[in-house]
C-alpha cells in the first residue's frame, strides 16, 4: 500500500486544490515594507506539469466517481512534486476508503469524504486495485 505521511500529502492536496483559486488577494499591510502582492492569475492549466509526471488524464466512464477522480489526481500531483516522478494511485481504492471513513455504501463522494477516507485508509497505486 501507498502511504505517504497522511498529514504531510492532505497538506500538499489541499494546497493544490485550494491553491488555483481566483479573485483578489488578500490585502497587505503597507507599514511591514512588504512587496506588493502578485495578481492572481485568472486560470491556471496544470496538463503540461501532468503530462511531464506521466500523468494523463484518466476516463471516469459512467460512474459517478468525478470527485473520487479530482482527489485522486490531486494526490498524485502533490506525491510526484514532492518526489519528482508520478505515479497512479487507484481510484477504485479512495472511492472504497471515502465510504469505509463515512459508513456509505455508493460510488463516488464529497471532496471531504475522499479525504478523509485517504487519511484514515491510505491509499494504492492504481495497478493494485484498477477502476
């Protein structure tokens, strides 16, 4: 099994999935002698850093796993940044740990439930337990 320190990787997901976001900055004190901050920019296309770490995208088919997919792929980005290379963790394994920390019993599920299933369970590389 795939484990990375659960709170380490949770941090590094919840960076990236929090990190793209739009709108202004926070504004900044002018006494600390702070440079101003940079502007935001309006979108962010990450493809060209998954397609570097081998990371393309994957086919959800019919079921209703998109979130159980975007958690998954932003744990992977965040593992190959911290390690500098991708692997492919299983969906199929998250979708299971997301309903065994919530007590669910169906595919797919909130964001947070995705990761708390990863926090309490881990997670596999993909060839372990395909989708």
């Amino acid at each position: 099994m795939f484990r990375e320190t659960p709170s380490r990787s949770l941090l590094l997901a919840a960076t990236l999935l929090t990190g793209c976001t739009t709108g202004p900055a926070p504004a900044r004190s002018a006494a600390r002698d702070e440079p101003p901050p940079q502007a935001t920019p309006a979108i962010v296309d990450l493809r060209p850093q998954f397609d570097a770490f081998g990371l393309p995208p994957r086919r959800q088919g019919r079921r209703p796993t998109c979130s159980i997919f975007t958690v998954t792929n932003a744990l992977e980005f965040a593992t190959a940044r911290a390690s500098g290379h991708g692997e492919r963790l299983s969906v199929e394994y998250l979708n299971w740990a997301a309903n065994a920390a919530t007590g669910r019993r169906d595919d797919g599920d909130f964001f947070h439930c995705a990761l708390a299933g990863y926090a309490r369970f881990g997670i596999c590389r993909d060839d372990q337990l395909p989708y």
